[in-house]
C-alpha cells in the first residue's frame, strides 16, 4: 500500500526579506493515526526545512505555546490530529489579531501587558503571617472559580475575538476571565485594585457577547461568561446601596 | 481585520444577525412613538395605520424580536450565578425562568393594553 501523505499549506514571512507572509506547502508523510499538526510541523523542520519558526514545548496541551489558526480556526496544534483533516491539505497560519514576529511566531507583549494589568495574584489588605497557617477553603469556595483557573494562556480566545480584532485596546477574554478567577477567589481582597481595569471601557463593557472565545478555548475556561458576569457584577455594585462592598 | 470577517464562520454570522436585529426593532419603536402621538389627538381623529406592507414589516420585526429574545434568554443562565443552600442553580434552570418570567410579563402586558384599549 503506497504510504499516505498529507499537505500542510504554513505560513512563512521573514520580515527582513518579504512584504507580506506568504503560504508554502509541503507534502510530508502521514504515518501514524495519531499524528497532530505540531508532528507535522516537526516532521518539516527536522526533514525537509529547518526554517521553519514556531512555538511548542509541552506537546500536550498544557503550556498554551503552539496555538495557531489550523484552517482558519485557532487550535493547540498539538491537539489538533491530522486525521481529522486528511485528505484535505491543512492551512497553518499564525494567530489571528497579532502582529507575526516571523512564520508561525507571533508578538505576544500586549497579552502579557494585559494579563499584568489585572493584577493576577492573590491580594490582601493586611498580609497574614505564614506562621498564622494556611489560608483555608472548602470545596465550595474553590468550585466559584476553579473553571477560570484552568486557563493556560494560549491566546486561541484572542485570536477568535472580532472586537479584539477590531480594538486592540479591549482588554481581552482571558485577562477578564483571570480577573474573575482572582475576584472569587476567597483569599483575595483585590478586588478594588482591580476595578478600574476591568470596569473600564476597554475592559467588559467593550465585549459585546460573540461568544466565540469560548468556543474555541481548549479548557473549558469560557471566558464569555467571565465576561457576562463581570458586567452584571459591576452593574450590581453600581446600582445597589450596599453595592460597594468589597 | 478584513471587512468579510463575519462571513468566515457561522458563530459570527449568527451574531452579526444578533446584533443586526436591533436596528429594525429600533424602527419599528419610533414609529410606535408616532403612533402614540397620532393617537393623543383622540379617538375621533385616529386611525390606525393598516397598510399591509406595514403589517409585513411588522411581523418580520416581531419574528427578529423573538430571535433576540430567544438567544438573550438563553444566554441568562451562562451570565446569571444564583446560589441556593450554598450551591449554585444549574443554568438551564436559570434560563427556564427567566423563559416563564418572558410568558408571563408578555400574557400581563398583552391583558393589561386589550383592557385598556376596549
Ligand atoms: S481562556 Fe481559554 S482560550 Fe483563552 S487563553 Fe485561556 S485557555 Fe486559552
Ligand atoms: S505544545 Fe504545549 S499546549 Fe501545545
């Protein structure tokens, strides 16, 4: 039986040689059922064109490093097997919204600026001795906010949101969804500081609900509904006499 | 972002016509307010307005207000976080009753404007 081969269309753009990024197919064997695009990607780079730049590290979707748009849709491109796309050749792209550094690379600072500016940490007013003990919590407690806590800042939200798109000073699905993981938190008292961020206009009130981050974060965080949330919260405390609580 | 951006995909599409459907629905709401003006001259000079082209245009209206209201509903129970006995409701619970608080507010209005108008 002749072997089967799949074509990867990636994208290429050395900013020092090209205008604009361009595609470039390889045709590369698909040898076992279990390959994903990141097999592919490194079946390119180790066989046919070392050139070829982009992230991974963990190759098990835990680090968030190797998301990328797979034909037109952001994905943990070690999570996305090529069996679901042969024989159809598959389109590699950088991520969408965000300037590319070079082939499969983008620019990441503005997500790190954003996920700094919501300050995600924990927050207290008066900080307890450690030998006070621990800060404890009953399952309760941590089930408020564990499903925000799975986020493993792979941007795929980023590059699915058309407002970020449109408004890249929006602050964003998971920076958002992070904030709310720390505002539920009950260890935390920073809610406050982180206020001015995410009430902003730039900060929940510029979501307008597509709702398509969430169908595309591989954990589960669903940002949106952070998002939803955060606004009927801020609204509450806006229009509630005992709304500013802590 | 290129402008066919809501093309790509039928999540997007879905949510320009989400969005999109507030227009025709703002429309049809000032002429309401026209209406209700014709209608404070009295009874002996109003008459409704019945062109049937209008009445076409009102129920395209109604039909995009029930797909904003059907999919803002829905959505209520994914926004909405109510704890009982330190548990939080399910969402599609959530979103039932804010489904049955819909039928009822929509049954009282539409008794209280018949009582009314008669
Ligand atoms: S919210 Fe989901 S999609 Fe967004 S960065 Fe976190 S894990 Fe990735
Ligand atoms: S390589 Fe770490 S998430 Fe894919």
């Amino acid at each position: 039986m002749p072997e089967k081969r799949i074509t990867i269309k990636a994208t290429r753009y050395d900013p020092e040689k090209d205008e604009k990024p361009h595609l470039q197919s390889y045709e590369i064997p698909f040898y076992d059922e279990s390959m994903v695009v990141l097999d592919a990607l490194n079946y390119i780079k180790s066989d046919v064109d070392g050139s070829l730049s982009y992230r991974w590290s963990c190759r098990m979707g835990i680090c968030g490093s190797c998301g990328m748009m797979v034909n037109g849709t952001p994905k943990l491109t070690c999570n996305a097997f090529l069996r679901d796309y042969w024989p159809q050749a598959i389109v590699v792209e950088p991520l969408n919204n965000f300037p590319i550094i070079r082939d499969l690379v983008i620019d990441m600072e503005d997500f790190m600026h954003k996920l700094k500016s919501i300050k995600p940490w924990i927050i207290r007013k008066q900080e307890i001795p450690l030998g006070a003990g621990e800060h404890r919590q009953t399952n309760e407690q941590i089930d408020d906010f564990r499903q925000f806590s799975q986020c493993i800042n792979c941007m795929l939200c980023y590059a699915a949101c058309p407002v970020y798109g449109l408004n890249d000073e929006f602050l964003g699905p998971a920076a958002i969804a992070l904030a709310r993981r720390y505002n539920l938190d009950s260890r935390d008292q920073g809610l406050k500081q982180r206020l001015p961020v995410i009430g902003d206009s730039e900060g929940v009130w510029e979501c307008s609900f597509v709702g398509e981050c969430s169908v595309v974060c591989p954990k589960g965080v669903d940002p949106a509904k952070a998002i939803q949330q955060t606004k009927l919260d801020t609204t509450m405390r806006f229009v509630l006499p005992y709304g500013n609580r802590e | 972002m290129p402008a066919g951006w809501w093309t790509r995909k039928r999540h997007y599409f879905l949510y320009v016509v989400r969005e999109f459907t507030a227009l025709p629905l703002a429309l049809w709401l000032l002429w309401l307010l026209v209406e209700i003006k014709r209608a404070g001259d009295g009874p002996a000079r109003y008459s409704p307005h019945g062109s049937t082209a209008f009445v076409v245009f009102s129920v395209i209206v109604l039909l995009f207000a029930l797909y904003h209201s059907v999919t803002f509903l829905s959505l209520t129970g994914v926004i909405i976080r109510v704890k009982l006995f330190d548990r939080p409701l399910p969402s599609g619970l959530i979103s039932l009753a804010m489904f049955v608080l819909w039928a009822v507010a929509s049954v009282v209005i539409g008794f209280v404007l018949i009582w009314f108008g008669r």
